[in-house]
C-alpha cells in the first residue's frame, strides 16, 4: 500500500535493482515503483538475436555477478532477464509491480508519487525509467506518405518478418548495425546513417569499454568511449562484414509512397524502413520538478537534478554517470547516488 519512505525509486530495471541493492544496504527505507508487470527492465523487450556486448562476468550488478549461459559467450537478452528476475528476488528488494508512476510533483519538504495505485510521500526520489518507452523517429519528408511498413527498434522482433523484402536501415549505432546484420540474411538491404559509421576494432568489446568508462570517470587522463568509435565488433556484425554488406550510404532526402528519394533526384523503392535512430529520456513524470525539460536531458549534477536536488535520474546515458546505461556502469552510478542521499539524510 502507498505510504511514506526515504526514497521511492520510479523504475525496476537494471538501474533501479543497482538502486535497490545500495539503498538496502545503507538501511534507509525505500520502494521501487515499476510499471510492467514482470522483472527484466527494458531486456524483456529486446529482439530475438540481441546479445550483451560483453561476456557475462564483465556485465554484473552490485553484489552479484551475473551467471554465464551456456553455450553463449554473449549472453541473450532472455538471459539477462532470468538475471534481473533472480537478482531481485536474492537480494528481496521492494519492488512493487505493476505500479505506474503518473507525476512527481513537490510536496512541502517532501515529493508526492502519484501512481495508478495511490500517492507515495519521499524525501527523495530516484528516477530510473531508462528510454525503451521514447523511441525517437527524425521527422524526415514524406515520411507520412510512404505506403510501406514503418517500425522502431522496440518494435522489432526477428527478421523473419522482413523475409523477400526491400528494406532500408537507418542509424549508424549499434542497433542499426545488429539489425542490419540480422535482415541482410533474408532480404535486400540498404543501409543509410547520416555520417559514415565509426566500427570499433575486432578486439574491443564490453571488457574494455567498461575499463575505458571506469578510466574516465575516475578523472584519469586520455579518451572516452566515444573515442573508441560508435559499434561494437560482435559476432553477428563480424559475420556481416565478412559477408560484404556492412557497407553504409548517405541518408536519403525524403519518403516517398513507396520508397526513399536520394540528393540527386532517384528514388529507390522499398517495401519497409527500420527507424533505429535511437531514444529519448522517459521523464513525463517529472514535469512539475523540470520545467525546461522538452523530450531531451535534464540539467544534473552528478546524478542529482540542477533543478529539484530531492531529485536524481539514474541510468538514461552518459550526462547521468559514464556508461550508466549499461549493467556494470548503472550499478557505479547507483553507489554514488545512494552514498549522496545518505550524506544529506545524516546531515
């Protein structure tokens, strides 16, 4: 039942379980608020073929590595869900589900979290919801007049359902490319980014971006991930390149009803575009805590808000802690979140 707590967690994914865990062990009363209905975070979502980017002994949460999959060195996203499920139940964290946070607003000292299921009172918030609910689409020309299929990334599931078809890729990420990898197998792909693609070398995969990240937030000198490039070398783009289609062209100009028009007036027909353009910070809820907050980051410092400092967001990308939105890196920013909300309780 709603009642009043230390810190309401709104989001039980990755980031609210790494959450959870510090909160738990600093004893300060809490509860994560998450609005699906099993445990697994965005993962539960993931499509067929999609793998962690590190082995599973590089990928943990706080307290507890993450078991290997047998015969997997790149755990699935089914596997990363049996994880979060057990982590959560290992360390019986209160997480209650489904509960759907509607508003954050201020209440006096203290922050009300109006849910479906009633009002929670908190002395701080923590906002984990990630960005799986805010696919992002460029509003590029014609995109309404096209007659094909439109789908996202979160909406994609297996390339099966693009079997024989002309299709168009874009986005020159990671997504983009585990995508590509998979359709190019059963269909005639055009793969489109707007700046060429920045591929990592073959021998750099989760391991060293997380040392690379570490490195960097611990103040040390020399470059970021970024540096490094924007892809990740795993087996499936490995497999791609080898196969000769991992190969990209500039964004096209405009849809048309059935296909895309290129800078110099062709059009090439198609019969779907796969949007893998990315996402936004799912933060509706916080509106009354963030007047200026229009569909992109919030002003923070740390992880705590620049705006409301009973406020953090936890895990939605790199301007909340460096690789915060990966497993290992939700649960380094989730230490610091927590040791901070525990400093200004003591105080």
């Amino acid at each position: 039942m709603p009642g009043s707590c230390d810190v309401v967690v709104v989001g039980g994914g990755q980031a609210g379980l790494a959450a959870g865990y510090y909160l738990r062990r600093a004893g300060l009363e809490y509860v994560i608020l998450d609005a699906q209905s099993q445990p697994g975070g965005a993962w539960r979502h993931g499509w067929d073929s999609l793998r962690l980017f590190s082995p599973a002994p590089y990928s943990p949460l706080p307290g507890w590595g993450m078991p290997g999959q047998d015969g997997e060195e790149f755990p699935s996203a089914g596997h990363v869900v049996d994880y979060l499920r057990a982590y959560e139940q290992r360390y019986d964290l209160a997480v209650r589900r489904p509960v759907r946070v509607q508003e954050v607003r201020p209440a006096g000292e203290r922050l009300a979290v109006q849910t479906d299921a009633g009002t929670w009172s908190a002395r701080y918030v923590i906002s984990a919801t990630g960005t799986w609910q805010c696919p992002y689409v460029p509003d590029v020309p014609g995109r309404e007049e096209f007659l094909g299929r439109q789908v996202h990334t979160v909406q994609y599931a297996s390339p099966q359902e693009f079997r024989g078809q002309r299709v168009v890729i874009v986005g020159g990420g990671n997504s983009g490319a585990q995508i590509l990898a998979d359709v190019s197998r059963v269909a005639e792909v055009t793969w489109v980014t707007r700046r060429r693609p920045r591929f990592m070398p073959d021998d750099v995969d989760g391991r060293v971006l997380f040392d690379v990240a570490a490195r960097k937030a611990s103040g040390a000198a020399g470059g970021g991930v970024s540096d490094l490039g924007d892809i990740v070398m795993v087996p499936s783009v490995v497999d791609a390149r080898e196969r000769g289609v991992l190969h990209a062209r500039e964004m096209f100009t405009r849809l048309s009803a059935h296909g895309v028009c290129w800078a110099d007036g062709t059009e090439q027909p198609c019969d779907a575009v796969i949007w893998c353009t990315g996402f936004r910070p799912d933060l509706a809820h916080l509106a009354p805590l963030l007047p200026g907050w229009r569909q992109g980051t919030a002003p923070t410092d740390g992880t705590r808000s620049v705006d409301e400092p009973r406020l953090y967001l936890l895990g939605y990308g790199d301007w909340t802690g460096s690789a915060s939105a990966t497993l290992v890196g939700a649960g380094r920013t989730a230490k610091a979140t927590v040791a901070d909300i525990s400093a200004q309780l003591a105080g």
